[in-house]
C-alpha cells in the first residue's frame, strides 16, 4: 500500500477492498432496473448453492467463528464515540474493549471492517440459512442507524460514519489524509449488501440517508475540487451508488456514481492505453469494477471496452502464476515479472477485485477463459490465504525465494485484506454455477447443492477435487425438462472422460471450452466426469528460464522448512501495525532455488509422494518437496524456480 504517516496512526498503506457487487440474474425483486447490456450467463444467488464438507467450507466456518466472536459493541464503538451517542438497547454508557491496528480510533480508517463485517454476514446468512448471522447483523444495522440520527441531530443529516465528517472536508480540500470515501464505500456495500442478501429493509433506510448527505455534499462541488478530491483513494464507491441505483431507481444516485468517474485513470483505457506501472494497483481496479456497473445498467459500449481491456492488460503484463499481481501493491513494468520477486508480492485484496471483476466479464461472454483464471485464482491465492491452524489471513503471497505467509492477528490488525478476508471466505459458492436460458454452465469443482428454481431443478456436485480428478453430479430433482449442461473443460486438462448413467459420451470439445450434454433430465441421472491432471510449467513472462511446477490449476510450491522464521511471526507484540515493508524475511544462506528438469517431460523429473496425490519430490534432488501453494503455512516456500 502507499506509505502514509499519519498522527497517530503509525505506518499505513493504502486500502484495498473486496466488498458487494450486484451481478446480472441476482436478486430479483430487490431491484427495479433492469440489466440493459447483452448477457450471456446469468449469476444465481448466493441463496441457491450450498456448499458441501470441503476445504472451502472449512474456510467458511473459521472465518465466520472469528466474525462471530468480535462482539457487536466493539465493532460499533467507533462510530458511537464519533456521533457522541450510546445504546439505549445496551444499557447507555459501556466499557467496551477497544479493537486496534487499523480500527483504532486515532486511524483514519476506523470504521472500515464493521462495513466488511456486515457484508460477510449477508452473505454467511445467505449461504446457510444460519439465523447468527442475520440477528447479529441486524444488530450492526439498528447501531448504525441510531448512529445516524445522532449525528442528524447535531446537523450532519444522513451522514454515517466511524470518523468526523471533517476527514471528508479535508479530502474535499485536497489535505492529508487516508482515503475517507474508501471507508464509507465499505460502510454503504455492508448496508446495501444486509439489504440484498438478508433481507434488512432498515439498511436500505439507512443507505438511502446517507445518500442524501453525499449528494448535497459533494455535487455542489466545482469539477477542480471534483478532481482533487478523487486523487485520494476511493475505493469502489461508485460501484455501491451504481448498486443503489439498481435497486432504488433514483438519478441522484446515478449522479454519484458517474461523480467518481475518474478522468486520469480511466480515460487512457478508452483508447486502449494501459500505462500501469507504479500505479497503485488496488486503487486502480475498483473504479473499472465501476465501469462494468455502468455498462450493464446503461448498455454503454465505451464501459464494456475499458473493463474488458483492462483485464487483459493485467492477466498477460502483470499477474503471476498464482493469479495475483502487484509489487509493494503497485502494478510492475508490463513483462518483467522475473525482476519482481519479492516479499511484497500480491496484495490478497488486488486478487479479490480481480475475480470480481472477472465474474462481471464472464457474465457477459460466458468466455471459460475467464472462468480459468478464476479457477486459479481462487486456489492458489484466496483459498491459501487463510491459515488453517489459526482462521488469520495474509496480507501479501509473497514471492521472494524462502518467503513466508504473513498473518493477522485477532483483534490487533484489521488491515483491508482482514475485511476483504471476512468476505471472501463467506461466499465461495458464487462462482460455481450460472445460467442462461436452457443452459446450465458449471465453472467450478466444488462439493456444493445448487437450487434452480426456474428450471425446478435441484444438482448435487460430489468430488474430492484437486486431491482426485473425478466430479460426480447427481440430478437429485427434475421435473423432466429439456436442457442443456455445459461442463467447463478447464485449459490445464486434455482427454476427459464423461459418462452419463454409466455410458460413456464422446467428447469433441478441446481445453477451455464447455462440453454440452444437452437431453431431457429426470430425477436420479447421474454425470460423471475425469478431469486427467498433468504436471507443467508457468515461465516467466520476461524469462523462459525462471518458471513455477503446476499440477492442473495448481501452483506446487518447494517446501522449505522453517530455518530462521520468528515465532509468531512477525511480530510478538500484536499491537503493532505489521509495517511489511519494513519486515524482514532473513532469508537462510544456502536456499535451494534451482530445479533441475526434463522441461518436456516434467513426469520423468518429478514424482508423486505415495499416499499423498498433491506432494510430489524430485527424483534427481531427493530432498526437495513440491506441493500446492494454498498447503503451505507457517513454512518457508519457493514458487518461481532456475531451471536447469
């Protein structure tokens, strides 16, 4: 993040977010404008897929044990010490055990990881049906509601926030400080998101106020003060206004959306010019996020070229082969990916709005290119994010060669990718199916239920994926309708195998691509698919000579032990603010980073760990072991490898 010193606030960086969006087929009723832009798959609704015991529901669960452990009152003290108001449903004045690291109250962030907060119990509640996680959230919303009429009665009408609105004035003014509006933007997706997906007319009440206070706030503003003020980080503000549109129809909120239509950032992508480098990466992603709101509301081509070509730019110049991109969290040259190994590699919340961004796309083209990177993404970068031991995350996947994940600690850090964090390990089953018409496309390998209503279709997908190569799908309800089941073949397979009740189906479809099995269904088919894994290289972009094993979608990363490593690491006092760029991997002397290979054949170089489908070592160096990156915790690693 862009290093800032703040009074009080110690070393900080800038932020990044993952936060709500509102993608093409969801939440019917709940929005009155319809999509106007041509899309070939829509999104289910987080409602409709329930996932199944897998590593990706143990994630979910850790993650939500955490959220559900931060007491409600320490996540509203904040914003009750800023408005000078107390909870009369709390018994009025409370001691309240103060959170730390970047919800302090001398940071300028405090604020951010309750709108976080809010977003991931929408989506825990949608996900489960666990009624936790929808009482808790209805207690943040009646908070921040009493919150708002506080600070209405002291004349800040509609204005809702941890922070004086003072912050805002001096962003407006083009003075220090730590990007305001990127913290209501996570205030406003929390509200708008406890509206969409737990049914909180309140939040909406709520949202609606505080959008009345940004529009008389900000639009009188003449366009200098308009461009000064967005040379401060924003996070994905427009986005939540183009939401709110959605939902409310209102202009005004069109209006704010299209106010923070950055002209600098945005303008070159028009014309098909990504001068990226040095730009701060997280900051830069949202606001294209913005733009591909716009097009789907406004049918508007210009918005669909800038997001499309923007994802390409970053997926062949700037991202690693885990998925992630960003150095110290700016974007790097174009191609010099073999000069940008370091310890500072891929900020988790750049990858966040990347698949966000991503599932936008591919909503619209029904590409599997997109779905591919998705896939890989997801499991190399936000899958391993967390550790398993703990629940805690990490802020960067560093890259350097002996490099180790770096994790949060519960109560004393709160970084953006602590609340990108809560999110994101809320709603893993959002990405696995979509529809259009009589079709039903399955992007994603995971053990999960899938409820499609408008067909009266009930799909159970079963697999022990990546640990085996076989998915089985069951058609557990049908009422006899014919339509169409389209199989992503992923880039990383070749000669898969199908079968429907036991008969085997040709395939003529080649990697990244779908394979359609259109018929009628009845109750009780079953599908089963082999998707063959095969060991291969990712090079490089600047040098053919500097490549990461893969194993299908899979980074395997050289286990290296835990010589030199601090314990806990980093730091042993928690209320510090874990300033990476200061830390110190104290690499050890003597590090193995070549691999000697047969590049043609990596199956004649490496071989498979018995009992253990994912664990490979070498054959010629013994004592190196491979496995995947998303396994790897508390331990040394090396990714990028010399090849001999």
């Amino acid at each position: 993040m862009k290093k800032r010193i703040l009074i009080g606030c110690s070393l900080f960086w800038s932020i990044g977010l993952w936060a709500q969006s509102l993608y093409p087929g969801q939440h019917q009723g709940k929005t009155i404008l319809p999509i106007q832009a041509d899309i070939k798959a829509y999104s289910f609704d987080v409602k409709d897929v329930r996932l199944k015991k897998s590593v990706f529901r143990d994630n979910m669960e850790r993650s939500s044990q955490w959220i559900l452990n931060l007491e409600a009152a320490r996540l509203l003290q904040s914003f009750r010490n800023t408005a000078g108001v107390f909870s009369s449903r709390e018994g009025g004045y409370m001691t309240v055990m103060k959170l730390g690291g970047w919800e302090s109250l001398d940071c300028d962030l405090r604020g951010h990881t309750t709108g976080h907060i809010l977003s991931a119990l929408s989506y825990l509640y949608a996900a489960t049906g666990d009624q936790r996680y929808k009482l808790k959230g209805d207690s943040l919303v009646a908070g921040l509601a009493e919150v708002q009429q506080g600070l209405a009665e002291i004349g800040q009408k509609g204005y809702i926030s941890a922070f004086s609105e003072n912050l805002i004035n001096r962003n407006i003014a083009g003075q220090p400080v730590w990007a305001p509006w990127y913290t209501l933007h996570k205030i406003y997706a929390g509200l708008i998101d406890q509206y969409l997906y737990a049914g909180n007319e309140q939040a909406l009440g709520v949202m609606k106020y505080a959008a009345s206070w940004a529009y008389q706030k900000i639009m009188p503003l003449s366009e200098e003060q308009r461009t000064l003020m967005l040379r401060n980080e924003f996070g994905g503000v427009n986005e939540a206004f183009y939401n709110l549109y959605a939902i409310t129809g209102n202009e005004e909120h069109k209006k704010l959306a299209t106010f923070f239509y950055h002209n600098d950032v945005i303008d070159p992508l028009v014309d098909q010019k990504a001068d990226l480098y040095a730009k701060h990466a997280n900051t830069f992603i949202p606001k294209v996020i913005g733009e591909a709101r716009n097009y789907e509301l406004n049918n508007i081509p210009r918005a669909r070229n800038i997001a499309q070509f923007f994802w390409q730019t970053v997926i062949d110049h700037q991202s690693y082969c885990t998925g992630g991109n960003s150095h110290k969290e700016k974007f790097i040259h174009d191609d010099k990916l073999s000069e940008n190994l370091t310890g500072y590699t891929q900020e988790t919340c750049n990858t966040n709005n990347m698949l966000k961004l991503t599932r936008h796309l591919f909503t619209w083209d029904a590409d599997p290119k997109y779905a591919d990177f998705y896939e890989r993404a997801l499991y190399n970068h936000i899958l391993g994010q967390q550790d398993p031991a703990s629940g805690m995350v990490a802020y960067f996947l560093p890259l350097l060669p002996g490099a180790h994940k770096v994790y949060s600690t519960p109560e004393h850090s709160f970084w953006c990718c602590v609340g990108t964090g809560f999110e994101n390990h809320a709603k893993y089953g959002e990405g696995i199916y979509y529809h259009k018409d009589a079709n039903l496309f399955v992007n994603l390998f995971i053990p999960s239920t899938l409820n499609w209503q408008e067909k009266g279709v009930t799909l159970s997908q079963e697999t022990a994926f990546p640990e085996e190569d076989k998915v089985r799908f069951v058609i557990d309800h049908s009422n006899g309708e014919r339509w169409a089941l389209q199989l992503r073949y992923p880039a990383w397979s070749s000669n898969v195998k199908v079968r429907v009740n036991g008969r085997a189906v040709k395939v003529k479809q080649v990697p990244s691509s779908y394979i359609m099995i259109d018929r009628i269904w009845k109750t009780g088919d079953k599908i089963e698919v082999e998707y063959p894994m095969s060991l291969h290289l990712a090079a490089t972009n600047d040098n053919p000579d500097l490549a990461a094993v893969m194993y299908g979608p899979l980074v395997l990363a050289g286990a290296m032990g835990t010589e030199g490593m601090k314990a806990p690491a980093p730091f042993s006092d928690p209320t510090q603010y874990n300033d990476y760029y200061t830390y110190d991997y104290h690499v050890p002397q003597g590090l193995k980073t070549s691999l000697q290979v047969d590049r043609k054949n990596l199956a004649a170089s490496l071989k498979q760990v018995e009992g253990k489908s994912l664990t490979f070592k070498t054959i010629k160096e013994q004592n190196i072991i491979l496995k995947p990156i998303h396994q790897i915790h508390h331990e040394r690693y090396v990714v990028y490898w010399n090849l001999k």
